[in-house]
C-alpha cells in the first residue's frame, strides 16, 4: 500500500480525531472540504471518479462517510426527497449565519446571503440547541429546464 497521502491538511485532520489516516478517507474528506454544497452519495461518487484515481466502490464510500461523521469532520443531514447529504464539518460554522435554499426538483442545498430570521422566544426551562433556516423553491437551473 502506497504511504503517499495527497493533501497533508485532511490526513492531520483525521490523525488528530483518533481515526486511522487511509488514501480513501483523505480523497472523501479532500472532496468535502472542495464542495460548494452538500452532496448526496452519487454526487459523491462523481467527484471521486473525476479525479483519475481508482473508484472508491460503494459500500466503502458508505462506510468512509460514517466513519467522518462519526468522528465530527463530516456532517450528515437529510435533505427533502429523503437523501443523505454530507459536508465537511467546519461548514456547520461558515452555515450557520444565513439562509439555505433547497430545490425541490434536484434536492440540491445552495447558500444564500441572507441572514436568518432571530430565534424565537422560548418557555421557560426550554433551552436551544440549534436553529436551521431553509427556504423551499425550484432553483435556476431546473427553472431554467422546465422544472414546476
């Protein structure tokens, strides 16, 4: 097994959350941190393939996903139709000052600038643990095909 790691920033990264640092981890966690929305597995997968280096078959993919997940560099949430999507975790900071726009025809998340609304006023004893804003729509490029 080749030692060479291309990005030496996600190999510390995964060192330093107690994980064992492969090539696979470092090229999902690379493509994460180089997206620009949250991408579903298939999406995942596409970026994986661009890049010249062998396929990462699927059930590994999975199991790269959730091990990032489950040592906090990767994020997972569940966007409309019901799909996984994933981001570096370091998005949750840079995400959680304005609005997202999901599509209802692709299910594709896009960041807009606008702040969201203030949190709302809670009863007594209540304590708030987090607060997501998206808005709901068609995005311009299935607008732009004839989406609804």
């Amino acid at each position: 097994m080749s030692s060479a790691i291309t990005s030496p920033i996600s190999a510390d990264l995964i060192r330093a959350a107690g994980v064992k640092v492969t090539r696979g981890r470092v090229r999902v966690l690379d493509a994460l941190h180089a997206a620009r929305q949250p991408l579903c597995h298939g999406e995942m997968e596409s970026c994986l393939a661009v890049d010249g280096e062998a396929a990462i078959d699927r059930v590994t993919l999975y199991r790269i996903l959730d091990s990032l997940v489950a040592c906090g560099l990767a994020l997972k949430a569940v966007d409309i139709r019901g799909v996984f999507r994933f981001s570096a975790s370091g998005a949750r900071r840079q995400h959680a000052s304005h609005v997202h726009f999901r599509c209802t025809d692709c299910g594709g998340v896009f960041c807009l600038k606008a702040e969201p609304p203030p949190a709302p006023k809670l009863p007594r004893g209540f304590r708030l643990g987090e607060v997501e804003f998206d808005v709901r729509g068609t995005c311009a490029g299935c607008s732009g095909r004839g989406g609804s």
